[in-house]
C-alpha cells in the first residue's frame, strides 16, 4: 500500500506525455489566486479525463500500489517490461520521479505543467521533512495563521482550501522557486500557484483517515522517496 502511489503516479503519466508541452504548456501568462480542490496547475495536470486511470483526491480511494499501474510506468520508462533494478512500494515511486526529472535534465526541450509538479513534488517532500516531518509540518503551517486551510487538507469531507500562491515564500524559498522555474521553463508565478496546490493534494493524501494516526508511515514513505531521487539525481535535500 502506498499512500502517495496515485498523485505520483498519475503525476508521472502527465510528464511522459510526449503531447504535454503542447496540450499543457508552461511560460504562460497566469494570474495568481487562491484556489479550492486540485485548483489551476494541478488541476489541468490531474483533473482532465485523458489521464490513465483516473485520479480521485478522496482520500478513501486508497488501493495498493499495482492498482495504479505503477509496472506500467517503470516499463515506459526503462523501455521495456522489466524493473531495471527499481524497488518497489514507496522507494519505486522515488524511482519514477528520478527517472522522470532526470530524462528531462537530458532533454534539450521543456515539458509542459505535468514536468512542473513532477520537479515540485520532491520540493514539497522534501519541506514536509526539513520540518519534522508530516505532524511538524502541519504544526508549522497552523502555526503560521493557516489552521483552517489545514484542517481541510486532513478532512474526508472538504476539498482543500489552498494556500495563497502570493504568500508561498513563507513556506518556500526565494532561490528554490526560481530554480525550478529555470529548470523547468515555466514562470514563477506558475511555480509558486502549483505549490500552494501540491503541498496541500499531498498532505491530503497522507492523512487518509483525517488525521495523524498514520504519521509514521507517511513519514517512512517520503524519507523512501526522497532517498531514491537522491540516488538517481545526486545530493537531494
């Protein structure tokens, strides 16, 4: 069982899209706003009836990792049926995301927003970490005014409150943000509305039971995943 099995994976579908750049495009003028549900930029990468499979935040759709067609991904990726030596569980959801962002390192083109929230994700986890993990993370953003916004993320019955994309820099840094724009080819204006959706999708899925009784776990699978991209892409903090 995997806990972010299915944001990762319908993630890595949008970004191997060859069509992505094109159908999704980055670098556009966007205009900031706070959001509900999957909101702008994920949203147009989650929520669009192409992707294989589906993706449904209810947090109750939780199913084990081969429902998600995870063997799938790792064959696309590696050209072929087989893993390649890609563990799997929560450490092959750190394979994909390596092997996603490091196939567009070498590629001399941008991908479209799919390609953003692949290369946002290991920065949001890596923030849920850098903070004491998923109870520390929550401690510090309801410590920060936005206690309501986080009791929607954790609840079964609410779609997320997002977060102000103009007051990301609260959480993120300055540096962080313009990396990833540089990287990527979109804007940052783009990067911060698609973290102040990602952080709260992705403490949606932690927490499927509304609450933290699952916090080790999650902890565990984000630790997995980070270890994975950094073994992939080098020094990962």
């Amino acid at each position: 069982m995997s806990l972010l099995g299915n944001l990762v994976s319908q993630v890595a579908r949008s970004a191997m899209n060859p069509d992505d750049a094109q159908r999704n495009p980055v670098n556009q003028r966007t205009e900031t706003r706070q959001t509900g549900g999957l909101g702008d930029i994920l949203g147009s990468v989650l929520g669009g009836g192409s992707q294989a499979g589906g993706y449904s935040p209810q947090q109750n759709s939780r199913q084990a990792d081969n429902g998600f067609g995870l063997d799938d991904i790792i064959g696309g990726l590696t050209g072929g049926s087989q893993r390649g030596g890609m563990s799997s569980g929560a450490g092959g959801l750190g394979d994909i995301l390596g092997s996603v962002l490091g196939g567009q390192r070498t590629n001399s083109g941008f991908g479209g927003k799919g390609m953003l929230v692949a290369a946002l994700m290991p920065m949001v986890l890596s923030w849920i970490k850098r903070n004491g993990g998923l109870s520390g993370a929550l401690s510090k953003i309801t410590g920060m005014g936005y206690e309501g916004q986080a009791r929607s993320w954790m609840s079964n019955n609410e779609v997320n409150d997002n977060l102000d994309p103009n007051e990301i820099n609260r959480l993120f840094d300055e540096n962080e943000i313009q990396q990833v724009a540089a990287h990527t080819g979109a804007n940052e204006t783009e990067v911060r509305q698609g973290l102040a959706e990602l952080l709260p999708e992705v403490m949606n899925q932690l927490t499927p039971n509304g609450n933290l009784d699952n916090e080790s776990e999650a902890n565990e699978e984000i630790d997995q995943i980070i270890s994975q991209l950094s073994s992939r892409l080098g020094n990962f903090k």
